[in-house]
C-alpha cells in the first residue's frame, strides 16, 4: 500500500495538510534562442538550491525535484525515427509525461489510448523514458513507477495548436475521471499520474533529491534537448511526506509557500462547476469537472485552477492575477483603475491567499509573482547577454560581475513577466495598466456594485425580552464564563479580550454540554509562517471586506458580474441585518432560510 494512504487509513495523515517551503529558480533566454545550455544552468541552479529541499531516513530519497520546460522537438525527433514513426512539425503534436504502475503498465497505457482514440486524436507512438535506477535512493527505487512518454497527434481533427492543448486537456481530464472504472487496483492506481500533456512544455520530475535529477532522466544529458527556459525545484514537504505525483514542477508552475486560504478555494471552485460554459470547449466543457482532485496538494490544487482559466481563454498574468491579486483595499496611491480591475475580479474568485511565491510558464511566457506580504523571497538578474536567472535565493549561478546589466528582488503583490515571443521583460506597472484597462470595469462597478451602508434603513426586530434572552442564550450554549469574560469586554470597549495562549478545554465535538457554534470550528493558520500576521498593525496587506450576492461563469466578464452587495466586514449587526433582509433591487433579493430543524421529526 502506498505509504501515505496507510498513515491516512491510520488517522495520522491527511492530504489536505500538503504544504511546501522549498527552492524555485528559473534559467531563461529572454529573446527565446533555445540551447542545452540553458537546461544545464537550470539543473545547476536546482543543485545549488538542494539545501532548500529534504530527504527522509533514507538519506538519498528527498521530497522531489523537477524542471519544467519547452518541448523538446529535436531530440524528439531524432527519437521517432529511431522508434519508428513519423512525428509533426514542431506544435502540432503533444506529449504526455506519465507514470504508469510499473506491474501493469500495460492496463495504463490502454486507458490513456483510449481516452486519445475516444476525443479524436491519433496515438502516434509510445516511448519509454530512459533513465538511470542506480541514481534513485531505497525508498524512492521502492516507489519508482514506470515512466513513459505518449506521442499525440491531431489526426483527422485539423486542429490548429491552441486547439490541440485544449484538446489534450480534455484527454487528461477524462483520464482522470475514468480511473475509477479502469481495471487498476488501488495500490496500482497510486502510481498512474500524468505529469504533463502539452503541445508546448514538458515536466521531467520524481522523488529525486536535486542533484539526482540529470543522472536519473538520460534525456537532460542530451544535447538535442534545448529550451529557451528551465524552471525547476526543491521540494520541502512540510508536516507530510514525499510522493512522484508531489514533486514540482506541475504542468504550468512551481512554488514556495502554502495556500492557507485552500479548503474555501477548493469549496467555491466546485460550487462553481454546475455554471461552467466556454465557447472555447462547447460539449467538451461536461466532461472537464471536477477541476480539483481529492488528496491533491495546495500547489496541485493551485495548478488545477490555474490550468482552467488559461484553457478557457485568459493569459497568463490576467489568471495570475485573478488568483493572487496585490494589496489594493487599503493602498491610498494605487490608480484607481487598478483598484477597479481587482475588486472587479473579486466578485469573479476570491483569492487564493497565503505566503507564496510561484514561478509559472505556459511555454511562451514566464511570470513570477510573490504573495501581499511578500513572505518568500525571490531574486532575479540579468545579464548583459539576455540570460535571466532566478531564485529563492541569490548566488545560485555563477555570473562574472561584468556580465549583471542589472537585479533586484521580487517585491510583495509584483509581477515579473517574460515574453519569450516579444523577447522583452514586461514591468509591473506595464502589464497591469495593460489589464486594467481592457474592460471599463470601474463603470460597471459603480453601476451594478451595491455597498451596504448606501441602502435605505429599516427598522431591526424588535429586542428580545430578558427572560426569553436568558432562555435563548442557555440553548445556544452561552455559559456565564462566556458571557463575563468574552461577550462583556467586547461589548464594553470593542475590543476582544486579551488572555494567556493556551486551552485546555474539550473538543466542543466530544463534550457532553451545550456548546456554541463557534466553538466546532477552528480558525486556519499560516502553519509555517512565523510571525503571525497581524490585521490591525498590518491593515494595508488584510482586509475583511466581503461580496455576496449571485455568481456568474468564470469564463466571461460582464457587468452582472460584479451584481453584489459589499460588506466592509462580515460581523453585521441588527440595523444591517434589517436592511439586507429589506434589501429589493434587479439582481439583489434576499430570502430567510430557517437554520434549526425539529427534533421530533426524526430527519
């Protein structure tokens, strides 16, 4: 049995807590001129950042390394004409980058060709990739699936190079959902996973340390094998366990950080799914959900939503963006167009929040972005010769002082974009006035956004009388400790009060009183984010402020969009409770759903 499914089986794992603090960097050409040598500066980088990564008791078995880069063709091509089989010009194919389990390998490879034949594409070859089982340590040897690589083409379909990636998305997507029924037994179904499947990148990953990588998958030693970038990565797991699937890079980013915000992502996301359209995919767009997929990590989960966004027609800073968007609530000198292009968007996907610097490409650009509160660190330079380095950390190549045209550092809620076609860096300021400015979103804001305190008021409900007060707070749990040190304080100052850490109660799940509601749930936390942030000293990087309303399709951007009523913060009290309940605009009509239920009913 997989390692990690035994711990979960045991209570004592649980996928949702995959976190990583790891190392990221990226080698790239910025005029898009693709080499080898580009690729070996990319796995010298990864090898200068192993101390960022980890390894278990096994000593040689670490958390997972990858690189993540452009396809490439012309070792490929030398490769079908030693295989035997002819390969398209170079974007009008696709190759997936998959494991299989290594004891039936066979049953994988008839569900992917399956998938391929069903969608109307052609299987045009299969490749087993070669590598070097000396390289790998015990643990991960033990765990080594079989690694092959399927050649796609468009067959009959005529489809042009975007329409092929969308395709083979949806080949994996169905891949994915027909495991279930695939014949493979759980423990063989651990190991299949699809790393990449694109007409434009390719993801060479495992349980390896970093300096493991380039003598374990032979393709990196080729000289054929040229990119014009390498993205690549040291994993750190932490409070979890290493796993192939869990290495980065993914099929469109690696990253440094945790998601706290995850479990509301994931929700929202396939909350969702049920008004997913997109001209794009037509009939295909049924059979894509569920986006996310369960036991995946924050960063895979991340990769997910990223990947649908860019197959439904965004670029990649405008997804970017939407899912990290930069401190813009508080910011007093940020244009407003700005300002309205982010709260335009929240309406569209709260952001997915936490300390993370995420590094992604989508194989003609690289863009880098670091978290609000710029919590993980992020170099860059670059040379007089066009070279771009980046990293967790600086030093981590080797460049004469004479060759820096010139560097810096990644700065909290900033964007660092590559264009490999234009062959120029894209500033900050260049790209989002760029995106600010493609739909007038301040005018649909101020025509369809309702803010709370512009609404007419209304009289609250009646007060409750004393006795029934006591009565109410007796059901609902509140204890007289509850109410003199908590609710009084509050009440009194509007402050929360102040105590020692620490609470020895139980579980409201296993106690044999009456508890408040509050106390079954547990506020999530930065777990490896030290100092905690503080939202009063800290206002211009957190804020409370909420929309609620009627949601829309992601895909699309239209006034309705942003048909919401804003809450400044979610805790409301009787006046504006009064007001929303009165609340009868276009768009924005309330309801009164009752919370409790009958215990006498028996359902």
């Amino acid at each position: 049995m997989d390692p990690l499914k035994e711990l979960a089986s045991k209570g004592l794992y649980s996928p949702e807590l995959e976190h990583d603090a790891c190392g990221v960097g990226v080698v790239a050409d910025i005029k898009g001129r693709k080499s080898h040598r580009i690729v070996e500066e990319g796995l010298q980088v990864l090898v200068n950042l192993g101390h960022r990564g980890a390894a278990g008791s096994d000593p040689e078995t670490g958390d997972g390394a990858g690189v993540l880069i452009q396809m490439p063709h012309r070792l490929f091509r030398r490769e079908s004409e030693r295989i035997g089989f002819d390969l398209p010009a170079d974007g009008e194919y696709g190759v997936g980058m998959v494991f299989l389990p290594p004891e039936a390998d066979e049953k994988g490879r008839e569900l992917i060709a399956s998938a391929i034949v069903n969608e109307g594409l052609e299987l045009l070859a299969w490749r087993e990739v070669p590598v070097d089982y000396d390289q790998l340590g015990r643990d991960s040897r033990r765990r080594c699936p079989s690694i092959q690589q399927v050649f796609v083409g468009p067959g009959k379909s005529g489809l042009n190079l975007a329409q092929l990636e969308r395709k083979l998305y949806v080949v994996r997507k169905v891949i994915e959902h027909s495991m279930k029924d695939s014949g493979l037994s759980e423990e063989e179904a651990d190991y299949f996973y699809v790393c990449s499947l694109s007409c434009n990148t390719i993801v060479y990953k495992g349980l390896l340390m970093a300096h493991q990588i380039s003598g374990f998958y032979l393709d990196l030693q080729e000289e054929e094998l040229v990119s014009a970038f390498a993205l690549v990565h040291s994993r750190f797991s932490t409070n979890t366990l290493g796993h192939w699937r869990l290495a980065h890079p993914y099929r469109y980013l690696a990253h440094n950080g945790e998601i706290n915000t995850l479990r509301g992502n994931l929700n929202w996301m396939r909350a969702r799914e049920s008004m997913f359209e997109s001209s794009l995919f037509g009939d295909d767009m049924k059979k894509i959900p569920p986006i996310m997929n369960p036991g995946d990590s924050d960063t895979a989960s991340f990769d997910n939503a990223l990947e649908l966004l860019l197959m439904t027609g965004r670029e990649l800073d405008h997804a970017m963006l939407m899912m990290i968007p930069e401190a813009w609530d508080q910011h007093e000198t940020m244009l407003q167009e700005k300002k309205d292009f982010y709260e335009f968007h929240s309406a569209l996907m709260e952001p997915w929040d936490g300390p993370a610097m995420i590094v992604s490409s989508d194989g003609r650009n690289i863009c880098a972005l670091l978290d609000r509160n710029g919590l993980r660190p992020f170099r860059y330079l670059v040379t007089t010769g066009d070279k771009l380095v980046m990293a967790s950390e600086t030093g981590v190549l080797d460049v004469p002082p004479a060759e820096v045209r010139f560097k810096g550092r990644l700065q909290p809620g900033r964007m660092f974009l590559v264009s490999l076609e234009q062959g120029r860096i894209i500033g900050d300021e260049e790209l989002k006035r760029d995106l600010s400015s493609r739909q007038p979103y301040g005018q649909w804001l101020s025509e369809n956004r309702v803010s709370l305190e512009t609404l007419p008021q209304a009289n609250p409900e009646a007060p409750i009388e004393a006795s029934e007060l006591v009565r109410m707070q007796r059901a609902f749990g509140y204890s007289v400790e509850e109410l003199r040190m908590l609710t009084a304080p509050m009440a009194e100052s509007g402050y929360e009060a102040i105590g020692s850490m620490g609470n020895d109660a139980p579980l409201a799940i296993l106690s044999d009183q009456n508890q408040l509601l509050f106390n079954y749930f547990k506020q999530l936390f930065a777990q490896v984010t030290n100092p905690p942030l503080d939202a009063i000293r800290e206002e211009l990087v957190t804020s409370l402020e909420a929309f609620i309303g009627s949601e829309q399709n992601l895909f699309e951007e239209t006034p309705l969009h942003c048909r919401q009523l804003k809450l400044h913060s979610p805790i409301i009290d009787n006046e504006d409770v009064a007001r929303i309940k009165a609340l009868d605009l276009p768009g924005l009509r309330t309801a009164v759903l009752p919370a409790v239920f009958d215990p006498s009913a028996g359902n």
